[in-house]
C-alpha cells in the first residue's frame, strides 16, 4: 500500500509531536509511533525542562556558561545561544498547549535546581514533568484534523535514490529522501509512505545497553536508518549515564531516580552510610552527571558493592512525598519508605549527546530530511548534556525545523516512482530465539566493553563481537520478512557499532567518554 502525507514525522515524543503541532495547518502529517503515544523517552523525564524565567537572579549568559562547561567546550556555540535564548517563547507555547508547571503560592514558577545549574531554572510538574508534557501534546493533537497517527507502525528504511537503483556512497553529493518504508504490525506487510518532507524524531538508543532508565523501544532507529542511508552521525560516544537509577534487580528499563532529588539535598553514602563525594569534586552530590557516575562506579568498583545509596531521611518527610510522590510510590512498592530508608542506587545508560549530524534548522545532510530531539547532533550538548536541557532543545529546533520546513515545501512534491518494498521469496521468522538471544548479546558487550570507563582493548573486544553479530543479523535479515524485532535488532547492532566506532577514535577522555588509555588532563 502507497501513503502520501506532506510531512512525515518519524517518532512521537515531545520534538515529533510539537513539530506536528507547529505544521500542520499547512498539510497532512503522518506520525509513525511503533507503540502507543505515550510510549515515549518524554514520558519517562521526571526531573524538568531548563529555561531562563526568574530575571532576578538569572540570565541568558549564565545558562549558556552552564550548558558550554557541562559539554566540556565541545559544543557548538551557535546552538547553545539559540535554544538558550529561544527557551522562554518555547515555554510560553507548551503552556499555550494545556502543560501545567508548577507554581508558588505567590504565583511565580517554583523552580529546581540540578547539577551544573548555577541558578534555580528548572520548571517542573511534581516528579513526572515529561508525562505532563506527553498527555498535554498528545490531546493537542488528538484535536487536529490534519494529523493522522500511525500506532503500532514501525519505520524500516528511509526512501533515497538508493530505492530507484542508483548507487548512494557517503560521497554522493544531493541525497535526498523520499519518505520511508513503513511496518505495519497488525498486517505484516511493509507499507510506503511518500512525503514531501521527512522528520525523524525517535529518540535516543540507551536499550542498547542492559542497564538503562530509558523504555525498550530505544532501539536507536532514527540513527540507523539514516547512517544506513549514508547519512551523518557523530559524537555517539558521548553516551550519558544517569548516576542515580533505582537499584533493583530484575527491573528494565530502571526507575530513575531525578536529579531533582539530589537539587533538593539528597547526599550520596556508601553502604556503610558514609558520604563519599567530597573525594570526588567540590560540588559534593550536584557536580555534574558525569563525575557523580564515575565516582559512584569506581565506589562500588572498589568496594565490591553493586550499589550505592541516596539519603533525603534529614529533610521534611511531607515535604519529600510532595516534591516526589511517584518516587516515594515506587519505592513503597518493594518496602522501601524514602522518607526513613536510604534509597540504593547505581547509575544507569540514559541520554545520547551525539546522533545525526544537522545544522541551526534541524536539517541533516540528507535533502528533505530533518532529525529532532534526542536523535539528533545538534551541539547544544557537546561532550556532555547539561541536567533538563534535553526537553528545551527538543521544543526550539522543532519550532525552527517547522519554520524552515515551511518556508521551502513548495519546492518539493511526491515522488511517485518509488518501488513498494518486495519480500518475495523470503519466510516468516519462526526462529525467534536468535533475534532475542542476540539482543542480550549486543545488551551484555555494550554494557561490559562499552560502558562508564571504557579502554582500546575493551572497544576492540566490543568491535569484534558486534561485527559477528551483525553479519548474522544481516543474513537474517535478507532471508526473513521484516519484524519489529528483527529490524530493532539491526538497529542496536548498527547503532552500538557507531558509539564503539566513534569512542575508538577520540583519543582523549573527554565529557562523558572516560577511558584508562588517556587519563584527562588535570585542571589546576
């Protein structure tokens, strides 16, 4: 079956559905959702969304001094200024879309602050500010006639004019895409879908890794798909791990415990209660989330320990089960009372810096394909992303990208001489145990070879075993019809293959790509 839509927007958390949102009085959008809507990494973002509100105390330049030292220097300025800068109108928007933030009695933002942070700038909803963002966007475009949403569809390839027999090398000047092939999970059959404009909007890869805070739908997509097309991708080295996930055994993805909770004056002990962070940096419990992760990894490395513990017993119990009522629900639920009990914790894989390569309009290298929100390289991060960033960006390029995108559509049109994607000859995947065996593999190297501190001789090991793995895969692939498993499966092949890759080159430990090969220099 042939689909046309004027903008197909790949992905459904925050930057795909605002990008939506934001176009679609001037055409048909389609939004591919390989679940539900609500199945998103916003959904999971507790802790808030950065933006400069109080010009008492706080201004453009200290938040993008924050965001510049947090990325260790490697961002690009020109992105930092303008989510920075872009913040406050962006914010206004999503409170136009029904979000509610919290507020003081006095009607003022009642805002967080988190590590890096050098003022109190986060606005929050309670302790599940992403939810609140998710259902606010998702009945906003529930409300619109123009967009049509595709649950349960998965997106495959990305159309180029590799599709038409042309052959595409990474130095074929003037790709261009086409729309993308599209699994349909209810018919089993691989769907097109012509746009005039393409946005991939899905998210980050952190299900590549077997600890992670991020839903198992994080497969990396977007990223493959476009790498594959010959698109660029870079600093997928810069893979950051969240300090504090709840540690509890047999959880995945793990309940992440906000960085909001150490703002509010939670300090790190060891098992034997002791607080361990003045070893580490003079910011104690709110240096950034590289530095706490890589202390609280090498605490537990020296200790033999798997966890560590985050205390807030000294603070207001009311208080703490006002500020965080789903943490506290949580850890009631396997006895843990937050407001008496230390809460263990270890760090877990969370947000990718790096992705596909665009510029200050969220376009990519490809021609009429833009990337948004966590797949994408935009350089507002750097080497590292500075705490509740990630949502901001995610508004202000697609804000940018919806404006561009229409200022050039009339440019384009469908183009109707695609192929519908052939399967003949290929047989249904009965031998599922592969696919889910290989994907505790690729879970097992990239968490051990892979992971917080990393070394040549690990990331060689890594190399070496994911290309096995993914020699089988594609094979695999030629020879079975399309699954949602399988084709996540290639991507977090694909996708581990490029943090490996790109970790191999950087010969420096840098933000958040620490390796014992070349130690950081240290700052007087």
């Amino acid at each position: 079956m042939v689909q046309q839509f004027d903008f197909l927007v790949i992905g459904s958390g925050i930057a795909g559905m605002s990008l939506a949102l934001k176009v679609a009085d001037k055409g048909k959008v389609a939004i591919i959702c390989k679940t539900e809507l609500e199945e998103a990494n916003t959904y999971f973002a507790q802790g808030g969304i950065a933006s400069v509100t109080n010009l008492l105390v706080d201004n453009f330049d200290k938040h993008i001094e924050d965001t510049m030292i947090a990325g260790d220097w490697i961002n690009d300025r020109e992105a930092v200024e303008m989510v920075v800068r872009n913040a406050p109108g962006q914010i206004k928007e999503l409170i136009n879309w029904g979000v509610n933030f919290d507020k003081k009695e006095n009607g003022d933002f009642d805002l967080h602050r988190e590590g890096g942070h050098s003022e109190f700038r986060i606005l929050h909803h309670k302790d599940n500010t992403g939810a609140e963002i998710q259902l606010s966007l998702i009945e906003a475009i529930k409300r619109h006639p123009n967009i049509t949403i595709f649950n349960h569809h998965f997106a495959v390839e990305i159309i180029t004019q590799h599709h038409l027999g042309i052959i595409v090398t990474r130095y074929t000047p003037g790709i261009k895409c086409y729309g993308a092939y599209v699994l349909n999970e209810d018919t089993g059959k691989v769907d097109t879908f012509l746009s005039k404009v393409t946005v991939m909007a899905t998210g980050g890869c952190e299900a590549v890794y077997r600890n992670t805070t991020n839903p198992l739908i994080a497969t990396g997509d977007g990223i493959a798909m476009v790498y594959r097309a010959k698109g660029a991708v870079s600093n997928m080295e810069f893979i950051q791990f969240h300090p504090t996930a709840l540690f509890h055994p047999g959880d995945r993805p793990c309940f992440l415990i906000t960085e909001a909770m150490r703002g509010y004056g939670g300090v790190l002990r060891t098992l034997d209660g002791k607080e361990f962070m003045q070893k580490y940096d003079k910011r104690l419990s709110l240096a950034p989330r590289d530095i706490v992760a890589r202390a609280i990894d090498n605490e537990m490395k020296l200790r033999g320990e798997d966890h560590v513990y985050l205390d807030v017993t000294h603070k207001d119990p009311e208080e703490t089960k006002k500020h965080f009522p789903n943490i506290y629900k949580k850890c009631l639920s396997i006895g843990i009372d937050i407001t008496k009990d230390y809460i263990p914790v270890a760090p877990a894989a969370h947000y990718l810096c790096g992705g596909i390569n665009v510029d200050l309009n969220g376009q990519s290298n490809i021609r009429r394909l833009y990337a948004i929100g966590e797949c994408s390289c935009t350089g507002l991060h750097g080497g590292n992303r500075l705490a509740s960033n990630s949502l901001i960006e995610a508004v202000v390029y697609a804000d940018a990208a919806a404006k561009h995108i229409l200022s050039v559509l009339e440019r384009y049109d469908f183009n109707t001489d695609i192929p519908e994607w052939n399967d003949e000859g290929t047989i249904s995947t009965e031998e599922r145990v592969l696919i889910t065996q290989s994907m505790k593999e690729v879970n097992q190297i990239m968490e051990a070879y892979v992971g917080i501190v990393r070394s040549n001789t690990r990331l060689t090991r890594a190399w070496n075993r994911l290309d096995i793995l993914y020699e089988e895969t594609e094979s695999l692939f030629k020879r079975c019809k399309a699954s949602k498993e399988l084709c996540e499966l290639r991507n977090m092949i694909n996708v581990g293959y490029l943090i490996t890759r790109q970790a191999m080159e950087r010969k420096e430990s840098r933000g958040l790509h620490y390796t014992i090969d070349y130690p950081p220099v240290k700052k007087e």
